[in-house]
C-alpha cells in the first residue's frame, strides 16, 4: 500500500524509508509507448533531469579545472659528448652505436689459461682470411705461411696440456678433423689488428711481399662483424666488482654535468642506471668550453592532446568501454603501491592527462625551465618542474629524475637523460656461466663453473666436463703406471682397517675464494681466488693445482697476477655471472654483436662438503 507522509523531511533525514532513497533506471523510459529510440536519443530538453543525473554521478564532487588549449615551453638542452670506461683515457662520446654495446664490448674468447675456445670462430675466420687471398689470386703464396704460423694444431692425447680437448670427444674430433688444414682467423686478427703487419713474424721475411690490402680487408671484415673493444683492457667491466662501470659528461653553461653509472649490470641502459657526484667537475679534470651546435635552448608553442590508451574509461554518458580490457579485474594487494597508482591512473584520473610532444636526439639532457598553460576559461598558468628543491627532502614528488650522490643539502637535478639506448637485444645462451655462492662451514665463497666453453666453441655443463676432464687425467696416470715396473707385495702383509685423509675433494668446476685481509687493514677484507689440490690416484708427482676453465675466474691468471672480489659482490643469496653474445639493429639499421656479462641474483647458499682430518675405513 502507498506512503502517506504529512512532512517528508524527517522521513528523509532519519532514512525511515529507504525505498524513497532507490531508483531503478538511469536511463530516461517513455511513459506512453515501447519504442526506445528516443529515448536512447538523450534529447537535452529537462535541465533538472541533467542536472539530477550529475548529482547521481557525483560530478558535483568533482574539483575539475579547465581543459588546457594552449600550452609554451621553455627547454634547455645539451648532448653528451665524452665518455670514460672505468678510469681509462676519455674518449668522443659514440653516438653512431648503442650504448649498451659499447659499454658492454669485450675481446672475443679465444683461450682460458693456456687452451684455445671458439672453434667455430676460428674456422670462420679463417675461411674469411682464405677467401680474400683467394680473390687476389695470392693463395698459393700466403697460405702455407699461414697454416706454418696460425694453422689448427693437431691434439695429443698423451699430453696433459690437450686433456680439455681430448677429454671431450665432441670437441676432439672437431678439431682433429681440421687439424693442418684449416687457418686460425682469430688468431690472425688479434695479431694483425695491432701491427698490420706479417713480416714481423718469426720467418716472415721469407715471404715475397706484405699481403698490406688483404690484411686490411679482412680487419675490416672481423671489425663490422663483431664490436671489440681495440685494447683488451679498455673496457668497463671490473673483476672484482663483477659489474660495469663508466661515466659520460655533458657541457654546460658554467662547466660539465658528469653522469656515473658504477654498478650496471642488468643488460638495459637507461637514466636509473647513472648518478651524478657534485665533486667531480669533469671527466678531463679541466673544464670544457662546450661547442656552439652542443648547447641549445628552445621555446615551442603547442596544443596539448589528451591522453588515450586502451581500456580507458569512456567520458560519454552513452558510449561504452571495450571489453576485452577491464581494469576492475584487477585485484592488487595492500602493498602493491605501483599496481594501485596504475588503477587509480586508469580509473580515476584517466581524462586529466594531457601529452605535449617535444622531439629531442638521443644523447641528449633536457632541462624544463617553465611552461605556460592556458586553459578553455583563458586563464593562463605557469608550471615548474615538481621536484624542484632539495635533493634531501624525501617527501618531494619526482620522476625520471638522476640522483645526487651524497647527503649534502643541494638543488635536486630536474632534467631528463635521453640514452642512445635500443629497446630490445637479442642474447644467444650463455657461452659460460659461474654461480657464486657462501659457504658457511668451509668459510669460504665458491665459484662453480656451471657452464663450460670447450674447444669446439659450445658448452657444456660444468659438473659432467668436469667429471670428464679428471677421469682423462686419471686414465694418463693409469698409462703412465702401467709402463712402469710393479714392485712386489708381500701378501702376508696386513692392510691397515683404517686411514687418515688430510682433505677430501670437490668438483673440478668449484673454484674457492678464501678471505684475505686487504693491505694495512686489520678488519676490512676480500675474497681472493685461490685453488684446489688435484688428487689422482697413483700418481708420483705432486699435486697440481686445479684451474678454472671460464674467462670470468681466469682474470690476471696467466700473468700469475692474484683475483680479488670484493666481498660485499656476494651476498648472502649468492650471485650468478654470465656471459654471452648479443646482437641488435640500430636505427640506421646497422646490426651490431658483441659478447658481454651480466649478473643476477643467485638463490642462497651451499656447502661443498669439503672437510678435513678425517679418519676413514681403509677399503
């Protein structure tokens, strides 16, 4: 039965009847007819419909402003023009290639300690190297000399120095079958890329003249196939830190701004990975007098865009969002901020942002100085960069921004870093790869070598090579032994039923890092790279030490130099190392390879079960 109220406020304001409070359409319904076309037409005629219909929305809660029309802006810009790989000489900052590739560059692998990788480098090389004497018609005089000095040796399965290749079949009938036949291009790059030059070799003055043409054409060959650094040790990865480090600089107006990237590592270059330290006034030490075309300032006048993405709320009463995007499925927890913000972004305050385009080259840092707004009600605005103030006052609201070193009370950097960066690199599987773990009860971290290059130039696991390598071994000794006389045994000789080990054994692919402390320092110390005894039994020479069989653990080896890694690289999760090739297109659509490292996080610690002074059944 129908409501008869003498006074509707009270019933209203105590909720006496929430039916009063519902509706249930929200759309306009003729009264006198089933045809909805006009409804659907939302013909503007009542203005208290419209206006109730904003009350509904809650628009009259809203705090909109005007919509921008016009908008100024005032950009200060300069361009990267120097660049430095860890301390060694400043170069001309390379704008012709990625940035990724020239700090991540590194010499091809040709040997670990003493043996020779990369196979199926060498063989392409050296088909290169053949086939340019070839098209010269000088083969016939240059490729015995060619063979006598950078030819493919032949393994020998009785020395112990070709064990890493005899010990793997794979690899020792690859290289047995080119053996005397085939060129060692690589190896006649590295030396020719310094000298240029053949007739400085032992019996090169037996040659009848300097092949000058065909060693350039084939440097140049090598050169735009992959990207090397020109010395082996300009390059910006450090050892001991297990990371890249570099820094670039930009003129100024009153100096050079110096960006330092120190631990980059992750594969992708770009503003997050540099910060700037106010003490470093430039990267020559004198200050630069920046060239005319570097430094620019610039004034635009352009209309502003609203911003569009797929899944947007529509802002039309009668139109309808696409469905295969819904933000509402969305369920983030309570401490996903950025999830929340991207909601918020989305669903709240999708239709205030507004994109104003302004081109800018890469290697470029841009400082907005201002921007003038002027909106549809023709009030007009002047907008600074929000993050401006103190670069130590943590609740300011900042983003793309550089950091400043130190905590010292200093103008925060506002500008924008645009890196000659490239999007997407295609990366082969890893040529080798070491994890890097702690080790509690040894006291001491551990290098394990989990994938191994052989000679034939893929890799392998590094426990089955290593199982490999010392079963080879121990067969040699077995050989040896054989060819030797055996003394006799007396047989009323009793064994003893027990017997003292000093120090069982590891795998070969686990190279220990021990802690030493560092010079004149009681307290501070680092993990040095030391090594393993290498135990075969019957053998009569003393043991000899276990090598590692990776280019990241052979650092300063064959120079008997010692390899130290600071501790705090490895924490106590562990850290993986790896390296690989990587290729990518420039936007010239030059394509560039060049084999770096990258580093990862590992997934805690081990124990190698290493132990001493054990007393054991004699068997």
């Amino acid at each position: 039965m129908p409501y008869k109220l003498e006074n509707i406020e009270p019933v209203l304001r105590e909720f006496q009847f929430p039916t009063v409070m519902m509706w249930n359409r929200v759309e306009g319904r003729p009264r006198a007819t089933k045809n909805f076309d006009r409804a659907l037409q939302a013909e503007v005629r009542d203005a208290l419909w419209m206006l109730t219909k904003q009350w509904q929305m809650g628009e009259f809660e809203g705090d909109d402003a005007g919509s921008p029309v016009l908008a100024k802006i005032r950009m200060d810009t300069t361009r990267l023009t120097q660049y430095q790989a860890d301390s060694q000489d400043v170069q001309a900052f390379p704008d012709d290639i990625p940035l990724e590739a020239k700090v991540e560059q590194k010499q091809l692998p040709g040997a670990v300690f003493r043996q020779d990788i990369s196979l199926d480098l060498r063989l392409m090389a050296g088909r290169r190297w053949k086939r340019i004497l070839t098209d010269k018609g000088i083969l016939g005089s240059f490729w015995n000399f060619t063979l006598e000095h950078f030819g493919i040796a032949q393994p020998d399965p009785t020395d112990p120095a070709d064990a890493a290749i005899c010990a793997h079949p794979d690899a020792w009938q690859q290289v047995a079958a080119v053996a005397g036949r085939a060129s060692d291009g690589l190896a006649l790059y590295q030396y020719v890329k310094q000298t240029l030059r053949l007739i400085d070799l032992p019996g090169g003055n037996l040659l009848p003249n300097e092949p000058v043409d065909a060693i350039g054409e084939f440097v140049s060959w090598m050169d735009s196939m992959f990207l090397q650094p020109l010395n082996p040790e300009d390059n910006a990865w450090i050892p001991s830190r297990l990371e890249y480090q570099f820094q670039c600089s930009a003129p100024l107006q009153d100096g050079e701004k110096v960006l330092a990237a120190k631990e980059y590592y992750q594969g992708h270059l770009d503003w997050y990975n540099f910060n700037i330290d106010p003490s470093q006034v430039s990267l020559g030490g004198v200050e630069v007098e920046p060239p005319e075309d570097v430094l620019g300032k610039s004034v635009r006048t352009m209309l502003p865009t609203p911003v569009m993405f797929d899944g947007m709320p529509n802002t039309r009463w009668w139109a309808f969002e696409n469905g295969k995007i819904n933000y509402n499925f969305i369920k983030p927890g309570t401490q996903e901020l950025a999830k929340l913000m991207f909601m918020e972004f989305g669903l709240v305050y999708a239709n205030d942002w507004y994109l104003i385009p302004f081109d800018l080259p890469v290697g470029t840092i841009a400082k907005v100085r201002g921007m003038a707004v002027s909106n549809v009600f023709g009030e007009n605005f002047w907008i600074e960069a929000s993050g401006r103030g103190s670069d130590e006052d943590w609740d300011r609201w900042n983003m793309f921004s550089i950091d400043i070193e130190g905590h010292e009370d200093v103008a925060s950097d506002t500008s924008l870093l645009l890196l000659p960066s490239v999007p997407k690199i295609q990366e082969s599987k890893p040529l080798e790869k070491v994890v890097f773990i702690r080790d509690e009860m040894a006291n001491m971290v551990w290098g394990i070598e989990t994938i191994i290059p052989l000679a034939h130039g893929d890799s392998v696991s590094g426990n089955g090579a290593a199982a490999q390598y010392q079963a080879y071994l121990q067969r040699l000794v077995e050989l040896d032994n054989a060819a030797m006389p055996v003394p006799a045994v007396d047989d009323d000789e009793q064994k003893p039923k027990i017997r003292y080990e000093i120090m069982n054994q590891v795998p070969e692919n686990w190279i220990p890092f021990i802690p030493v402390h560092l010079e004149n320092d009681t307290r501070e110390v680092q993990l040095q790279r030391a090594a393993m005894p290498r135990f075969l039994k019957g053998d009569v020479n003393p043991p000899a030490k276990v090598r590692p069989r990776t280019t990241l653990l052979m650092d300063g080896l064959a120079q008997k130099l010692p390899f130290y890694i600071y501790e705090e690289e490895v924490p106590r999760e562990g850290a993986v190392v790896y390296q690989s090739y990587q290729r990518t297109r420039w936007k010239n659509g030059k394509v560039f390879v060049w084999f770096g490292s990258h580093k990862t996080t590992g997934r805690g610690e081990g124990s190698s079960g290493l132990a001493f002074d054990r007393i054991l059944a004699n068997t």
